[in-house]
C-alpha cells in the first residue's frame, strides 16, 4: 500500500510532479491548495500520485486528472475561444 505523501506548503516540492512539462507550477498550486485547507480546515492536504491524460479532438481540448482512489477531474475548452468553458 502506497502511503500519501503529505503537501508541505512552507517548503514546496515537486515530489510526485518530476514528469509534467509544468512541474513548478503544478507544485505552487498544490501548495496553495495546502495552504488553504490548513487555514480554513486546520487539516493537512495529502496528495497521492496520480496519472494525467491530456488530448485534442476537433477543435476541444481535453485535460484528465486520474487520482488513486477512483477521483477524476477534467477540463474541456475550445481552441478557438479559450477564455470561454464548455
């Protein structure tokens, strides 16, 4: 069994991130979210390792996030207006 590693929002690390082509901006981000849940939760963030998915169909992008215990999150976005959500 895979412990979780937990997100240390002092000291940020890139443990788990080394992969992605954004890896200091994946890392300050997850340290924000850690910093958040600590200030409005008292409650440390865990992150496990996760596997991510990234592709183009027509004129959509797709992103997926794939976390360890079943979790998954995705964006979809327009190429041709990326400021507008689908």
């Amino acid at each position: 069994m895979e412990i979780s590693y937990i997100v240390d929002f002092k000291n940020v690390s890139t443990i788990g991130l080394e992969s992605s082509p954004v890896v200091e901006a994946l890392a300050g981000l997850r340290a924000n979210e850690a910093h958040y849940f600590m200030n409005k939760y008292k409650r440390e963030f865990a992150a496990k390792p996760l596997e991510t998915s990234r592709f183009q169909v027509e004129n959509i992008k797709f992103a997926y996030v794939f976390y360890e215990d079943g979790l998954e999150v995705n964006v979809m976005y327009t190429v041709d207006d990326p400021k507008k959500r689908l």
